[in-house]
C-alpha cells in the first residue's frame, strides 16, 4: 500500500515524458494565442513544474475564462459526492493546448452549409440529418461453379 499522499504521489506514467521528447518544451509552446471561450485540454508538462496542475485535472477539458502574461485561468467540473462543482484552475500555458473535440463538429457543420447551398441552387430537398449505419442491400449468390458442399463429420480411426 502506498504511504505517500504528496501532490504528485503516484504520477510515474502520467506524468513521463515520450520517447525521445525529453527537455524543456519547444518556443512554439509560448506563441500560441488563448483567448476567453477557448477550449483546451490539460496535460502536464513534467520538464517544467512551475504552474503545474493537480494530477486530478491531467487529461481534463476545460474552457479558458483568464488570460495572463504567463497562465491561463481553465474552468473544470469535478464530481464531488455525485454533483458538479466548477473548479477554477489557474496553470501555466506549458501544461495547456487547444482541444481538437470541435473540430469534427466545425467541419461537419462547414460541409452542410455547402451541401445546402448545392441544393438551393438546385432546388431539390436534402437532409443533413447523420444517420446510423444501414443495413446492406440484398443481393443473390450464382451458384454456377460454385455447388453447395455438404460438411459431415470423419468416422473416428484408430492407427494401432
């Protein structure tokens, strides 16, 4: 049983750094822009410990609601005895970076604008609904040169 209950206490994997990316982290890091609204996930940067964020929010997502020289404010929510709390997490911009969860919903939202323009211009009615996956159409098997073969059973042999 573990008798360390410090801030980092077990964070051997979440915290490691990959293969061959060790060191200080890159210039790009610090030129990225956060503005209020942006959405980010937070993943600690071990190489640096100024600014870290609890192990607890490692892997979170969370919406940027303050923006300073060096930091930036994350609102999370945090399960606490089945409600959610807001927590408000000030941490460095080395341990945060801009979450792609939209992307997929920007670009599909994108691509139907365009589809509705195309059926505008065209007149005809189209539905931008996403739908499950349909069953596949019915098809027939030819059965020339390819004769059903009935499988039986070997009779159990004895090789004594």
């Amino acid at each position: 049983m573990p008798h360390s209950f410090g801030m980092r206490a077990r964070t051997r994997h979440m915290f490691r750094k990959g293969f061959k990316d060790h060191g200080s982290p890159n210039l790009s890091t610090f030129m990225v822009d956060y503005r209020v609204g942006d959405i980010v996930d937070i993943k600690a940067n071990s190489s640096q410990q100024k600014g870290m964020p609890h192990k607890f929010y490692h892997g979170k997502t969370g919406i940027v609601y303050n923006v300073t020289a060096r930091a930036v404010g994350v609102i999370c929510y945090k399960v606490v005895n089945g409600r959610y709390l807001e927590k408000r997490v000030n941490i460095r911009v080395e341990h945060v970076k801009h979450s792609k969860c939209r992307k997929e919903f920007l670009d599909r939202v994108k691509s139907n604008a365009e589809k509705k323009k195309e059926a505008k211009a065209t007149g005809e009615h189209i539905s931008l609904k996403r739908l499950p996956a349909q069953p596949r159409e019915s098809r027939q098997v030819s059965i020339k040169g390819n004769v059903p073969q009935t499988l039986t059973a070997l009779p159990y042999e004895t090789t004594i």
